[in-house]
C-alpha cells in the first residue's frame, strides 16, 4: 500500500511539473505571436512606409505585421544569392512599375498595374558580410506572370535601380501581398 502511495505521489509531482513547464510553454508562444503579429520595426530606427497596389487600388501605410518585412526582405536575401540581376543602374522612368510607385508617392491614387509594393525608407547600409548587397534606399516588388521582381533603389542616386528577377516566385509575392491586405484594411 505504502509503494502505491509513493508512486501515485511521484506521478502527481510529475504531472504538475509538465503542466507547469507546458504553461511556461505557452506563454512563450503567446509571446511569439504577438511579436509577430506587432508592426514591424528597422533596427536602425529609421521610418518605413508600405505603398501598396492591389486590384486597382492604392494601400497606403506607416505599418506592416512584423512577417510581412521579413518575406519580403528574406525574398531579397535570396535574390542576391540566386536571382537574375535583369538592369544595374536602371532609370526609374525605364521600368514601369517604378514609375507608377512615384507618381503613387506623389499623390496619384490612379494604377494600372494590380500587383506591387514599395517599401519606402531612408537609406540603409548593409549588414557586415553581407554578399553583394550595398546601401540602397527603397524596395519594390512586383509580379510580371509567375515571375517575382525586385527593384532596388540607390543610396547614392535616387533616379537609379537594381532589378533582380525570381523565377516562379510572382505567385508567392501576390499571396504575400493579399494577406497583408487583409491585416492591415480587413478586405
């Protein structure tokens, strides 16, 4: 009878000891989510804002869940490791995407392609090691087809671009984009 008792005490301390642990567990996943879902911020402090196009509208906003910055800037990561560099040095008036994200910066809400986001931000200066990247100051991205492309902006001289093609990633970017609608306006 006594080992009974033993044993019964010893599962119950085993059992409020994984509860207590899964319960710790859960706090650090609540946590997680929480920092995944709260606007992301650069580590520099500098100001972000996200122009977005989408089905024929203009999305405009100072803030972005957390994952949505870190796709897109992973997808850039990538690109520099494995994407076709399409331009260097390209003139923002040669690509229309980049065109139609100005005249958007300047006040126009009228687009005629329904795909793409800019990521407007001061300059920003690569991490140490980083390969083939250089300063730049805004992205954008956008889909041609089933096709991905990123255009990278300058640091030096605002009127040129860097454009990387990613094959295959254009319907990734549009899914990227269209919860990133949905978070941020609710459609």
């Amino acid at each position: 009878m006594k080992k009974i008792g033993i044993i019964t005490l010893i599962c119950s301390f085993a059992l409020l000891l994984c509860a207590c642990t899964n319960n710790a567990t859960g706090a650090d996943m609540d946590d997680n989510i929480q920092n995944e879902l709260t606007a992301s911020e650069n580590t520099d402090e500098t100001s972000t804002a996200y122009k977005v196009s989408w089905q024929g509208e203009v999305f405009d906003s100072d803030w972005a869940p957390a994952g949505f910055y870190d796709s897109l800037n992973t997808l850039v990561w990538m690109a520099y490791r494995g994407g076709d560099i399409i331009a260097e040095d390209l003139s923002a008036d040669e690509d229309a995407y980049i065109a139609e994200s100005i005249q958007v910066l300047e006040g126009s809400d009228e687009v005629e392609h329904d795909v793409w986001v800019r990521i407007v931000q001061e300059a920003v200066e690569p991490e140490s090691g980083s390969i083939g990247q250089s300063a730049h100051k805004d992205y954008i991205f956008y889909r041609q087809g089933e096709d991905a492309y990123i255009g990278i902006q300058s640091a030096e001289n605002n009127e040129l671009w860097t454009i990387i093609k990613m094959d295959d990633y254009g319907d990734w970017l549009e899914k990227e984009i269209r919860i990133y609608i949905r978070m941020t306006t609710g459609l």
